[in-house]
C-alpha cells in the first residue's frame, strides 16, 4: 500500500472501509509484528470478530487504536484518515466548516474537534536549529488598528495579535505567537530557533532587532537591515521577502480559510501552517501525520474550549 502522494482519489481507493484503515494504522504502529501496549510481549493472538488482540503473556485485550488519538473516538476512522488528506493538501488551510460539509460530519463541534486533534499531532517537536541565511520580521494579524482604519495602523501599535516569523532561505520556516516585539522577547526567538553559526540573518529596520542580536549572543556583523522606511525592499542579497511570503500564505488561510481565529488557539493554526509548508516537499506526508496522530496524546474537548472557543 503506498502512499506517496496521497490525494482524495488514492485515498478512497486504498481506504475505503475500516478494515484497511485499521490494517495500515497496524502497518505502522507494528512494523515489525504486532506487540503488546502492556507488557510488550510479541505473542498475541488475533480476535477476528472484535478487531481486538490477545496478549499470551499477560492476557490484555486491546485494538490498534489503544492508546492513541483514535480510541474512544465516535467517528469512523475512514473519516478520520479524509480529514488528514485534506488538512494535509490544503495549501492555505481548510476550515471546520468545509471539513463538516465534505465529510458529512453532523455537527460543527466534532467537526471543529476533529480538525484542532489533527492540528495537535501536526505539532513539529526536536526541530533542527535553522542555519544559512535566515530572514526575521513580525506581522499583525486580526483585530482593528486603534482609532479605527481612518488612521491607516495597520502594524505596530495596533490591537492585533503578534506573529513573529523566522524562515531559512530554501528551508523550513517558524511561526509564533509573540505577546511583544521588545528585543528580549525577539532574542529569545532566535536563540532557540537560530544556530549560533548561523550566516547572516536578514531583517528590516526595525530597532529591536540589533539589541535582540546581542542578546542572543549573535554578533552584529551577522546582522544585515533593509530599510523598509525608505520604501527600499531589495539590496542585492539583503531582503525579507521570502518570510513575507509566507506571511502573505497565512494571511490568506486567515481570512480566506478560516475568517476567525482567537489569539487562544492561533498557535495551533500557525504550528499547521508551519508543518504543512516544511513538509510541502514531502511524498509521505499523510503516512508522516498518521504517524504522529498513532503517538500523539489524545487532546480533551474541555482543554480547547476552556477559555474561549474561535470561529474556525
């Protein structure tokens, strides 16, 4: 069963009923034969009927969705493995709307959980430190400038949420939500983010960044400005563009996606927005993500919607 390039069409044809969903999730959980989640005992015995296992050792009964994000869930897992595909395809995202009507989901709300559990497991964790040439800015996104749009605010010194973005050139790229743009908060970014061998690292000119540097431990002479308040955006080599442009694809998922999302769970959309772009070269991507969904702890409702709930 391969997946390379998995779209919608392969999908239903390698996927079209629970068994050979749950046949692959064993493929890959157990590829060596399946073990025992108890006691790892690899003498197990197949209880047909009940999709189930029998452990010889220690008698435990389990399935293959034990211990993962799939268990207890009331969805079918063929909905589940759609779901992935398309959140996985989706350049600028998808919505829990779109999802809810694409996949015949009854209600919004399972919809909505479903998508937010795939987004948890999309989750990039022991991530390589970027290194070359890297480019750093911030955007704004949501909210409203204050005193309304007549005084034309439209970055700092607006109510909008701060997204901080570092990007390698011809490599991968971090998102994050940033509560500031003091340079201990930027310094902070690079120093888990950026390897102290770094080439250069390009920004425009704004203040903070110098100061951000030397915190960081960086030396300045790695640090080379484009003076965007002189509406100068290319020097030779020195620019910012290719983080604005992936800045210009979250703001289209943002609005054109998912129209709202609250600062609470932006994180989660800029974490997809992230493992998606990074894998955008990636023939295995829908195996990667099954992967990480089969050893990702499950996420509880009441943990989403415990604050505030968005619209997405």
């Amino acid at each position: 069963m391969e997946d390379m390039n998995m779209n919608l069409v392969e999908m239903m044809k390698d996927f079209a009923d629970e068994d050979r969903c749950r046949a692959y999730l064993e493929k890959l959980r157990w590829p060596n034969g399946v073990t025992c989640p108890h006691c790892k005992a690899d003498k197990v015995y197949r209880l047909v009927k009940r999709d189930q296992f029998l452990c010889a050792s220690c008698e435990y009964q389990f399935s293959v969705t034990v211990d993962t994000i799939f268990h207890d869930t009331h969805l079918p897992l063929v909905t589940w493995f759609l779901a992935t595909v398309l959140l996985c395809e989706a350049k600028k995202g998808m919505s829990a709307c779109q999802i809810q009507r694409s996949l015949g989901i009854k209600t919004y709300k399972t919809a909505w959980y479903l998508c937010h559990r795939i987004r948890a497991a999309m989750l990039e964790t022991g991530k390589p430190k970027l290194d070359g040439k890297v480019e750093m800015d911030e955007t704004y996104v949501g909210g409203k400038a204050k005193g309304g749009k007549a005084k034309g605010l439209t970055g700092r010194g607006t109510e909008k949420e701060i997204v901080i973005g570092i990007r390698q050139r011809n490599g991968n790229l971090r998102m994050f939500h940033a509560s500031d743009v003091r340079a201990g908060t930027i310094a902070k970014y690079i120093r888990e983010n950026v390897s102290e061998k770094v080439d250069v690292i390009f920004t425009d000119d704004f203040a903070s960044y110098p100061f951000a540097m030397e915190r960081a431990g960086l030396p300045r002479t790695r640090h080379q400005t484009i003076n965007h308040s002189r509406k100068v955006y290319v020097q030779g080599d020195v620019h910012t563009n290719t983080i604005e442009n992936a800045f210009s694809l979250l703001k289209r998922g943002l609005m054109g996606t998912w129209h709202k999302v609250s600062p609470k769970h932006l994180p989660a959309y800029l974490d997809e927005m992230c493992f998606r772009f990074n894998n955008r070269k990636n023939p295995y991507l829908f195996r990667d993500t099954i992967l990480k969904l089969i050893s990702s702890p499950n996420l509880e409702y009441k943990s989403l919607t415990a604050k505030v709930q968005d619209a997405a």
